[in-house]
C-alpha cells in the first residue's frame, strides 16, 4: 500500500497534533502535582529560625516598620493629592506592622497555617460537601430561608 505525499503530510500533521497536545496537558498538570500535604510533626520554626528571628529578624522588622510609619507621615500630603493614600498605608504602614505579628521564627506559610488553626467563637462552620464548607460570622445578620 503505497502514501501519497499529501497522505504522509496529513498524519505527519496529525501526530505532531496530538505529540503536542499531550505535551500540553502534560506541562499544565505539573502545579497540580506539585502539591504537598502539611506533615504537622515535623512543621513549624526549628530552634535555628527562632534565635535568628529573635536576633536578627524582629529587631530589622521593627526598624522596618518605624522607617515604614516614618515614610508613610513623610509622603502622606503627596499620597493624598496623587489619591493614592490607601496604597501608601498598606505598604508602608499597615504590612510592615503585620510582619511584626508573624510567630517567631515562621514562614509566612507556617503562620497562615497556626492562625488557620485558632478556633473563633464567632464563626459558624457549615461543612457541606468535603472539603466545601460555609463560613459565617455571627456578628453578622444572616437570614436563612427554607
């Protein structure tokens, strides 16, 4: 059984068609892979990050964070006739004090992860389909109706 070139061409086209599409599907499910379950035994600051976070890491964030409020007094008329003032107090004064409240020795990761955990009063958990679920806050009005 003898191809015609236009024949050849075509599945030649086809196969480098679906090699490709393949590739595609493969590449876009890597994050998906990637993923990682938290081990709760072996997570959290060690002795090393703590000392050096109590060292090192909470004095610079507290510089950081008065240089921060310094600059951010400094460039407020600015920031208010460029309308842009809610920024400048999310960067300069607002993020640098959070940092602040981060756990000793924690990633950002690991202290999202511990104030996930802590239980507040004031929310109801509503578990609807795993792992679906509804928060809602009790300080808010919720009307349900059937």
């Amino acid at each position: 059984m003898m191809f015609t070139a236009n024949t050849q061409r075509t599945v030649k086209h086809r196969l480098l068609t679906a090699i490709a599409s393949v590739s595609l599907i493969m590449v876009s499910m890597q994050p998906a892979l990637a993923a990682i379950e938290i081990d709760e035994t072996d997570f959290g600051p060690s002795y090393e990050t703590m000392a050096v976070d109590t060292i090192v890491g909470k004095p610079l964030q507290l510089v950081t964070a008065v240089a921060g409020t310094a600059a951010y007094l400094v460039s407020l008329p600015f920031s208010l006739i460029g309308g842009n003032a809610d920024q400048a107090q999310q960067k300069l004064f607002v993020e640098p004090w959070d940092a602040m409240a981060r756990c000793l020795g924690c990633t950002v990761a690991e202290d999202n992860y511990y104030k996930s955990q802590v239980v507040n009063d004031n929310v109801v958990r509503i578990v609807v389909d795993r792992p679906s679920e509804i928060l809602i806050n009790t300080n808010d009005y919720v009307i349900v109706t059937p």
